[in-house]
C-alpha cells in the first residue's frame, strides 16, 4: 500500500505524533474519507490564515504580527507556548507584548547556538520597537533560569549601550521549577502581578 505508507510517513513527520498513532490516524481519515476530507479541508483554509512569527516566536493571523507591532514599554518574556496560551487566557481583556524564548527542553537553556539565535530575535524586536524599556522575565525560577536573565542582560546592555532597561523577573519565594502552564489562573495571576526588579 504505497499511498497509505506515505499517509502514515507524512502524518508521522508532524511533531508529536508517533508511528502508531500515525498509523491509527491514517486508518481513520480513510475509513471516514468523506468526513475527514472536508475536516482536512478546513484545516488547510485555516493553516492558510494563522502565521507563526519568525521574530516573536508567536502566532498573527493578519499580514503582519499584531504582537511584534504592539506599542508598549513593557515586554514579557515567556518560556514557551504553554505559558504564552496561560498567559492570552488567563488576561483576556488585555493586551500583552510577549517574546517566546520557545525553550521546549532544559536543555535549550543551556545549548550556547540556540541561546545566539534567541538573544538574535530578541535584538532585532528590540530595534524595532524603541518604545521598550521594561523586560520583564516570567521564566520559572530556577538556577538554569537566573543564568539566562544574567546572559540576557549583559548581552543586551552591550547591545543597546545607551538604552536603560529595567529588568524584571518573577520574585524568588514562588515555589521553584513551576511550570507556569501548569498554574491554575489564580496563581498564574499571582505569579504575572508579584515581581521584583533586577
Ligand atoms: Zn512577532
């Protein structure tokens, strides 16, 4: 069946799913064609309309980033895209300039090149948008996370000389390794709103 093998290869190759289960959904969009057809046809249109940003590591669905265009003095810095979903629907209402570090493994804290790529991105939202002043870490305490805010901070002061950040992060005293998608609202609330300054 080489059509049904390049289906389960092709479902495979999408992150998170793993051959069996690949193989069980291959046997489920061709038991339900019709259905499925028409599910995968949505999906298309709307693959077509949402767009992840190359810079902020988050997603627009207009022909530019509502997020990396966003005035404000103020950004977050967030882990990944868990927290970046906790904090959208914990703070609907209200609109939020978020940078995704998209650390997904420990060890992303700790690889030097991806670190380079990171504080890249960083750099060039920040030269971007001269209205920032205030970076504020929401990174889980812990000793892999001081590390990045020092790194953060010398390079940018090198970076931008005569900008006078003021940085922030989430204060000590929070349980240590939490995992902020994990928070419930109330707690993310608490999290997001008590920080202390660097
Ligand atoms: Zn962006």
């Amino acid at each position: 069946m080489k059509n049904l093998n390049i289906l389960i290869n092709e479902l495979n190759l999408l992150s998170s799913i793993g051959p069996k289960q690949a193989q069980r959904l291959a046997i489920e969009f061709v038991k339900n064609k019709e259905e499925n057809l028409k599910k995968l046809d949505k999906i298309s249109k709307l693959l077509n309309e949402i767009n992840f940003c190359n810079i902020c590591k988050t997603f627009y669905e207009n022909d530019n980033c509502d997020n990396c265009e966003l005035k404000s003095e103020l950004i977050y810095i967030v882990e990944n895209l868990n927290d970046y979903f906790k904090i959208k629907d914990s703070y609907k209402n209200q609109e939020f300039k978020i940078f995704n570090l998209n650390f997904n493994r420990k060890n992303d804290y700790l690889n030097n090149d991806y670190l380079n790529k990171v504080i890249l991105r960083l750099e060039k939202m920040l030269k971007s948008n001269s209205d920032i002043l205030k970076i504020s870490f929401l990174t889980p305490p812990s000793l892999e996370s001081e590390i990045i805010i020092r790194v953060f901070q010398k390079e940018l002061i090198k970076i931008f000389p005569t900008r006078k950040f003021l940085f922030s992060k989430i204060k000590l005293g929070v349980p240590k390794d939490l995992n902020i998608s994990y928070l419930n609202i109330e707690t993310m609330k608490y999290v997001f709103d008590n920080q202390e300054d660097i």
